[in-house]
C-alpha cells in the first residue's frame, strides 16, 4: 500500500499544473449582489472577472493514470476543483439574475413609454377641447352681448314712447278739462274723442310691440345663458383633468437611475 501511495504520488508530482483559459467571464452585477464578490464595489456595480482552470490536463492526465483505482479517486475527489465549480455556478446564476434584471427593466421601460404616448395623447385630446369650449364661449359672449344690446335699445325706445304717451295724457287731460268748463260743439267733442282714442290705441299698439319685442330677446338669451353656465362647468371640470395629469404621467425618480 505504501508502495502505490508512493507511485501516485510521483504520478501526480509528474502532472502538470492546471492551466489557466484565456477566456475571462466579465459580468456587471447590480448593489444586492455586490457583497458576493468585492467590499469596495462602486455603487453603480462592478465588473468581476474569473479565470476558469482548463480541464484538457486533467483529462490527458487521468488517461495516462487510468490504470491505478487510486489515481481516479484522488481526480474525482480533487478539492482544487470544487472552488471552481461553485463559483461557475454563481456566475452562471448571475447571469441568470442579470437577465432577468434587463428585462423587467426593458419591460418597465415600454410600459412607461406607452403611458407617456398615452399621456400626451390625453393632453393633446384636452388640449383641443379646452380651445374649442374657449372658441364657443368667445361665440356665445358675443351672441350674449348682442342681445343685451338689443334689449337695452328696445327698453330705451320703450321708455321714451311711455314718456310720449304721459305727455299725450296730460294733453289730453287738459282738453277734457277746457272742454267741461267752455261750450263745445258736439261735433268738436267727438273729434276730440276720436282723436283721443286714436292717440291712447297707438300707445297700446306701441306697448305691445315693446313687450314682444322684449319677451322675444329674453327667450334668444335664455338659452345662450345656459350655454353659458354649462360651459364654465365644462372648464372646471378641464382644469381639474389637466391638474391630475402631472400624477398620471409622474414616475419613481428611482427608474431614471436604473436606466442610467
């Protein structure tokens, strides 16, 4: 036994040293996984290179001493290879998780894209809409206005004509009254009362007119006022919609960094 201790051990003191590849594995790895490889990482990550043992001498090696039973249970047991090992598999999960880190950060940026285009679709959408409730209440002040007018004249002209009516009135009054106290023919009497009736049927005429005439200006702006009022609930409710956009279109400062 000591005999073929001793002749593996020469085998084995005649095998050359595990080489080194020269591929190297460069992985960037994010801040949770920093403690796995450096304490003095950047924050931002780090690039950790391993060099892998080339396997090819250990192979050629292990068919020139495939004749001893001891010599391929001290290759299959070798403890150098073990550190390899595990650190290929953390590579390999790494890798993994690097992965998949890219692409939730691929997908979090098209769904933030998508929201963005929405976004401005939506304010764009407002926008119009604002610009044509401005243009429509622009319309409507000055339909409003108009007919404000209007009535304004029409209250004028009513307003003068009662006056005329009152001097007629008097007028009138003071005729009756000359009439009562001096002699007047009867036919001078009945020219006086047509004249009278005529007179007070042209200011009925005239009043009625008026009263239409106002009635009709009240029925034009009354729905133009509606109009109105519907129209300033509409640009309430317009700028409450744009002050809720900026949280729509808000995301995590912390994205911006991920991205970077």
């Amino acid at each position: 036994i000591v005999e073929d201790l001793d002749s593996v051990t020469d085998i084995f003191a005649d095998l050359p040293s595990p080489s080194v590849d020269d591929k190297s594995l460069k992985i960037k790895v994010k801040e949770e996984d920093e403690d796995i490889f450096a304490e003095d990482a950047n924050l931002e990550g780090i690039t950790f290179t391993s060099k892998i043992t080339d396997g090819d001498n250990l192979s050629d090696a292990s068919d020139d001493s495939s004749s001893s039973p001891l010599t391929d249970s001290y290759l299959l047991s070798d403890p150098a290879q073990e550190p390899n090992k595990k650190i290929l598999e953390e590579l390999d999960q790494l890798k993994l998780q690097n992965a998949e880190l890219i692409r939730e950060l691929e997908m979090v940026k098209k769904k933030h894209r998508k929201e963005n285009q929405a976004s401005n679709q939506k304010i764009s959408n407002l926008e119009k809409d604002l610009k044509k409730a401005r243009k429509k209440e622009a319309e409507d002040t000055k339909a409003l206005e108009d007919a404000v007018k209007m009535v304004e004249e029409n209250l004028r002209k009513t307003t003068e004509r009662a006056i005329k009516a009152e001097a007629n009135v008097s007028k009138l009054k003071e005729e009756l009254h000359v009439i009562k106290e001096g002699n007047v023919s009867l036919a001078d009497y009945k020219n006086l009362q047509m004249q009278h009736f005529h007179q007070l049927n042209t200011i009925k005429e005239k009043s009625q007119n008026a009263a239409r005439l106002m009635r009709a200006a009240a029925d034009k702006t009354e729905p133009q006022i509606r109009e109105l009022q519907s129209g300033i609930t509409s640009l309430r409710f317009l700028a409450d919609t744009f002050d809720d956009i900026g949280m729509v279109s808000e995301l995590p400062k912390k994205s911006d960094t991920n991205d970077r």
